[in-house]
C-alpha cells in the first residue's frame, strides 16, 4: 500500500485545497493530512488563521479524501511522522518548491501546481475589509511597530500623526506611508484604528478623541496614568462598540499564554510567591529620565510585571507597597512593588538605573516555574521540582519585536473574534492602571536617594 502525507493549515478550505487533496489521494492508496495547530501556525508566524482546528480538520473530513487525520504542533514532526507511518510520498503544493529536499532522504517529495487564484489569505482579504490603520506619534516604538504591521493580514499602515509635522514627514518617508499630517481631525479622517504610541501622559486625550471619532484603538502601556481614566475609556468603547486594547506585548505571545496555562493547570500546586523583573540601563536626553513625560521605571516597565502578577493572582490584592529610590528630578530609577494577596505574595523589580536579572519565578507547593530572562519575550521556561528528574522544559517563539501578536489580536477583535479578548481584560488593565496611580500619588511608598 503507498502511503502519502500533506500538511496545511487549510483555513477557510477552498477549491485549492481540494484539488491538492484530490491529487496527492491519486498518488497513492492512502492518505494522510496532517493539520496545524493554532499554537504551530502562531510559532510559524502565521498569525491569521480564522477556523479553529476543529472547524479545519471538520472540513477535510468532509471531502472524504483524507484516510486519516493527524494534527501538526510543532517543528520537526515531518520527519518523525513519515517514519512512524512509513509514507512513501510527501505532498505539498508548489508554493513550497525546493523548500522539503531534506525530506527525500526518508521518501519522495512531490511538489503539486498550486491552483491559481484562489487562497486563504486571498478569501480572508475579500470577506474582511482591510483595517486602515493609522499611528500617533513617531519615536522609538513607532519605529518598532511599523515594521511588525507587515506580518499581519487585514491591515495596512496607511499613516502617522505628530503635532511636530517634521517628525511626521520623517518617518512616513522612512516607512512609506501614504500620508502624515499634524492635523488629528484630518488623521482620523483617513483611517479605521489607531496605534498610539505617544507619550504616555498623552494616551489618555488620543484614546478618547480616537473613540469620540469612531476608530479602534490599540494604545501602548501604560495605557494611561489613573485607573478612573482607564475605567472610562473603556466605558466609552464599549458603548460605541469599539475595541480598545492595552498593547502589552507580552500578554499576546504565544509563549506567555503557555507559561500561563502551566502556571494555571495546578503543575506547580498552588501559587504562593511571584517575582518579575524587568530592568534596563539608560542615560542621556531621553523620555524615560523627564519628569515632564511622566519617565521612571514604574511608568516605563511596571506593565510588565504587573500583566504576569494580575493574570496569575488576579486583581484582588489586599496590600500594595512600594520601595523606590529616585534621583535629583523625582525620577524613580529602581522601584521594588510588594503585593499582598490572600494566599500569596508578589514582587516586581523594576529599574532604569540598577540592573538585574529579568527573570520570572512562579513558586508554588509542588515546584516552581523558572522563565529564562527576558521573561516578557517569553522563550524558553523550566517547572523544577525537588525530584529534580521531573523537571521539564518548554520552548516557544518570539517572532522580531513581538508587537506582531498584539496587532493581530487587534484586528481579528476589529473583524468580530471577541474571543481572543481574554489576553488582557479591561478589569486586569485598569488594575494595572490602578497600581501606577498608587505609586505616582506616593502611597505606601518608601522613597530613598539613588
Ligand atoms: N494550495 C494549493 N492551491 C492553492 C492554495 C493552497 O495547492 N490555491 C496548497 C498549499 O500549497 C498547501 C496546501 O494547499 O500544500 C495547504 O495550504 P495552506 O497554506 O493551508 O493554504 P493557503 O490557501 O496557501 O493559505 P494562506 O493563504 O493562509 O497561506
């Protein structure tokens, strides 16, 4: 009997599928179709997968072309399959030319036509219109962002707004962009969401113009400085049914949801202690050292270890203190945060002018959860346990700048896939926010000199 395999991710099945389907059948007696997993298409950059796996595999069967069905989650599985099934062909469409040599060692590689016009990305592009996209301000994270926006289908950058025309000019020219302007009416005017990457004691205004105006809004963190204004911006989009999300990148990656669903799933028994650190050395001219721009590490950093502290022991602390010591402009330069919950502590470090460790550690009553610095580009995780054998290791993907993840969450919300709102819910951003005010008002804080 010839055994033939395929693989695909085959979202939104399409004519183009079943041809390829129906050919590789032909080759042999037996097919098998192997489909990606959600968490493989994500690890692989593919980041607009619309079906879930059920509704994909759901699909396939129905052709009646597939003998069996095997699910594919993670790199290397190719080769392992063939031998496990003894294929004797592999089948791929010819958009994938000469990119499966190596697997000719193990059977034979056949390389099907691909069926012209017509693909997932093809149907994607005409059921959704594309989301106009558009960026407040013009600095270094803008400068990250941009190039990210390519990775993800349904979008476009199309502008940038800066009340400083020249910077506007700068960097449309730097990225393409079909326009820039220091007008913010006229900037709505043209676009569908906005990117604010301002600084952050100018979220709050843009974020409610932005929604006042009708357009989604995917705003950096902080997202603003006071819980109530947090509180109130989301108040406002929900009314007007528009999605608004705090883009903190970590809580979109693919390895932190992981990190949270082992954390979560009782491996390490119950969570009692959490530290998270995340420093980074800087000098000079710059926004994070001016107390003007709200800088300081905790309005700078702080998102980040309260995202992994609030998604793991929720928003219900009981006690908030702060340790922090500040230079000669009231900028805070290391901050230590201590939370206080009913069963547990927590602790984040943060730091523009001490350096550390940027690790995570979940301590739990069975074990601990080691996530390799720097933990917020989450990569690579360990649970030890006393019987040290048990251990085990995880390994996941950070694809470029990571802002990748939460932009598509964005657009995917945008296009009516309300499910993927539960990376950072409103109640956890607005707990974040409360948390910076606490500090900003001084509460509970203990300052010394740096
Ligand atoms: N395929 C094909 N003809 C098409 C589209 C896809 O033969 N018009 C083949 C691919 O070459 C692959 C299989 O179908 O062998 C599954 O491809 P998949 O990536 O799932 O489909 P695409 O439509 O190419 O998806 P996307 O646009 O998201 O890349």
């Amino acid at each position: 009997m010839k055994k033939v395999i395929t693989y695909g991710s085959f979202d939104l099945f399409h004519y183009g599928h079943y041809r390829l389907l129906k050919r590789a059948k032909e080759l042999g007696d037996y097919l098998i179709v192997g489909v990606t997993t959600e968490q493989y298409d994500e690890y692989r950059g593919k980041l607009n997968v619309i079906d879930s796996l059920m509704e994909r595999i759901e699909n396939i069967k129905q052709t009646g072309l597939a003998d069996e069905i095997i699910i594919e989650d993670h790199e290397g599985q190719k080769v392992k399959d063939i031998q496990k099934y003894g294929i004797d062909i592999f089948v791929v469409g010819s958009d994938w030319k000469g990119k499966f040599e190596f697997l000719k060692q193990y059977c034979d590689v056949v390389y099907l036509e691909r069926t012209k016009g017509i693909s997932s990305t093809m149907i994607r592009q005409k059921n959704y219109k594309i989301v106009k996209l558009g960026i407040i301000g013009s600095g270094r994270i803008a400068t990250r962002f941009a190039p990210e926006v390519k990775y993800v289908s349904g979008t476009n950058l199309e502008g940038v707004y800066n009340p400083s025309i020249h910077s506007a000019r700068r960097f449309a020219q730097q990225f393409e962009l079909k326009f820039f302007t220091d007008d913010l009416e006229a900037f709505f005017e043209k676009i569908d969401a906005v990117y604010i990457a301002s600084p952050h004691n100018t979220h709050y205004e843009y974020i409610r113009k932005a929604l006042e105006q009708g357009k989604h809004v995917l705003s950096e963190k902080p997202m603003v400085l006071h819980a109530h204004e947090a509180e109130e911006v989301y108040h406002i989009a929900k009314e007007k049914g528009l999605i608004l999300l705090e883009g903190i990148k970590t809580a979109y990656a693919p390895g932190f949801l992981q990190l949270l669903a082992i954390a979560k799933s009782g491996r390490i028994g119950m969570i009692r202690d959490m530290e998270a650190c995340f420093t980074k050395l800087v000098a000079g001219d710059i926004r994070e050292l001016k107390p003007e721009e709200n800088g300081g590490s905790v309005t700078e950093l702080a998102s980040y270890p309260l995202l992994a502290i609030v998604k793991l022991l929720g928003t219900n602390y009981k006690d908030l203190r702060f340790d922090t010591f500040v230079d000669e402009n009231g900028i805070d330069l290391y901050t230590k945060i201590h939370m206080k919950y009913e069963k547990s502590v927590a602790t984040g470090k943060v730091g523009l002018g001490v350096k550390s460790e940027g690790q995570l550690l979940i301590s739990g009553t069975q074990g601990y959860i080691h996530v390799e610095a720097p933990w917020w580009k989450t990569q690579h995780f360990e649970i030890r346990h006393e019987e040290q054998d048990k251990n085990e290791k995880f390994f996941s993907k950070f694809a470029g700048d990571g802002l990748r993840y939460e932009l598509s969450d964005f657009i995917s919300m945008i296009n009516g896939n309300e499910r993927k709102g539960f990376k950072l819910t409103p109640k956890e951003s607005v707990a974040i926010a409360e948390i910076i005010e606490a500090f900003l008002g001084k509460e509970n804080t203990v300052t010394m000199k740096y």
